[in-house]
C-alpha cells in the first residue's frame, strides 16, 4: 500500500505508514551514523600511526616539535582550537 492510497482510507492507516516511514527513515540514520563512526575509528587509528612513524623525526625538546605535528596530535586528542585545521591545510598546500 502506498502512502497517497493509505490517505484516502483513514487515519488510522495513514498513521501506521507514517509510522513505518519514520521508522525507516531513524533505521537509516542510525546505519548512517554507524558507518560515519567506523570510518572516524578508522581515519584516528590512520592519524596515530602516521604519527607514532613521524614522532622519530621530531626533536627530543617539546619546546622544538613542528606546529604541524602538534596540529596532528590534537586532532587526534580531540583538543582543536581554532588554529588547528588553518596550520594543517598551509601544511597541505605546501605539499603540492
């Protein structure tokens, strides 16, 4: 049964495909938002790789550690501010 047909015969059947609609519409969101959070879980464990390899070419002092390897860390910490992403994309851009 569609839903125009379901409107000419009541309510209570119009109701029921609503109903139906919307429970297939929060199925999909929620298979959405689980994809969405196995790639993140992807992309992090991606991020703390690269940066466990690039750690070797950074100084032993904090004090002298490349802005972008701390731009990278606190992505991957979850501590952005706004100078962040603006420091990692000059880095991208410088790459090409």
């Amino acid at each position: 049964m569609d839903f125009v047909g379901s409107c000419d015969l009541g309510g209570d059947v119009m109701s029921k495909t609503m109903a139906e609609h919307a429970r297939a519409y929060r199925t999909r969101k929620a298979e959405k938002m689980a994809r969405m959070e196995e790639q993140n879980a992807n992309l992090r464990a991606a991020l703390s790789l690269a940066l466990s390899w690039l750690i070797h070419n950074e100084p032993g002092d904090s004090r002298g550690v490349s802005d972008e390897f701390v731009a990278m860390a606190s992505v991957l910490d979850d501590v952005m501010n706004d100078e962040v992403m603006p420091i990692i994309h000059k880095a991208i851009a410088n790459q090409k």
